[in-house]
C-alpha cells in the first residue's frame, strides 16, 4: 500500500469517537459515531457510512524559508497526548480555482496569512493536508488535526482566525468533525 493515499471512513466502528459533526457551509455528510483513519490505494475501498479518500502531497504554496520553520516546529502525527482530533473536509468554489496559483499564494499569504497564522499554534497542534480535488473526490482537501484535550480551546482560536479571513470567502462546502481517540 502506498502511505500516502488514505480513507477517512466514518461508520460504526472505529479508532476516534465522533463527539461532534458540524456543516458549517454545503451539503452535510451523513452522521456517524467512529472515524477511521487508514492507509490504502487508490483502487481500494472500505466498508462505512461514507468514506473520504485524499493524498498526502507537496506543501504547493509553502515556500522554502516557510517550509524549514514549519518542519522545525511542527509535531507528527500520533503523539500519545493528542488524544482529541478534527477531521474538516472543505471544497473551495470555482472562483477559487479559477485564479492562478500565484493569486491564490497572495489571498493565502499575503491577505489570510494562513501559514502565520498557524506556526502560532505549533508545536501544540499537529496537521496534516490531504489532497482530494484531484482525484474527483467530493472535497478538496481533508485536513486532519490532532491535540491534546487541553489545547482544543487553542484549536478553536485557530480556526476563528483562518474562518474569518479573506481565504475562507472562497469556501463552499465544510464540516468540522470532532473526535476522540478510543
């Protein structure tokens, strides 16, 4: 299996608990009690309620200096003290997609100052992009966090400051899914 391509599937069992599922923006995903996170393939499926493939891929609007202090301080995945996590699958509109890609680093950056904003939060909590446009998923990207319970009032500053910015306006579709590992 490549380790780079995983399934978020939510049904009935799994390794984190869903103590919360919020449409924010779109079409809402169908409630579940457990969230699995696994490695797999492209052609491969799981059994669920639903299941939401993306790819782990390069930083593509990180630059070089941006890239070095974020791996400096930003934590992995998996640490036995980050028992909480949010999984939130958001789809950017078409006017997003449209621009090109040096724009989108400007509104990203420049404007939103999403990367800023975010090594404030680090290394307290851990993030991981998955990619999921390219691969005709429903989402654009899954974005997977991890914390540790004392700092969930932390992750919920985070994403007031990057819901709140000029990056966000160009989103169409989100759910913010809460969790807790079993």
């Amino acid at each position: 299996m490549d380790n780079t391509i995983f399934d978020f599937v939510g049904g009935t069992t799994g390794d984190w608990k869903v103590i919360k599922m919020t449409t924010l923006k779109g079409d809402s995903l169908k409630k579940v009690t457990h969230i699995d996170k696994l490695a797999s393939s492209l052609l491969q499926t799981f059994q669920g309620t639903w299941s939401l493939k993306g790819v782990i891929s390069n930083l593509r609007y990180t630059e070089k200096s941006e890239k070095e202090k974020l791996l400096a301080i930003q934590e992995d995945l998996g640490r036995e003290k980050a028992t909480y996590a949010a999984l939130i699958p958001i789809r950017k509109n078409d006017a997003w997609w449209n621009l090109a890609q040096d724009e989108r680093r400007k509104i990203m950056e420049n404007q939103s100052q999403h990367t800023h904003v975010g090594m404030q939060y680090l290394p307290a909590i851990a993030r991981k992009l998955f990619h999921s446009r390219d691969i005709n998923e429903p989402f654009d990207f899954l974005t997977w966090f991890e914390f540790a319970p004392e700092d969930e009032p932390a992750f919920n500053e985070l994403l007031k400051h990057l819901r709140n910015s000029e990056e966000w306006k160009y989103v169409d579709r989100e759910i913010d899914i809460r969790l807790k590992r079993v």
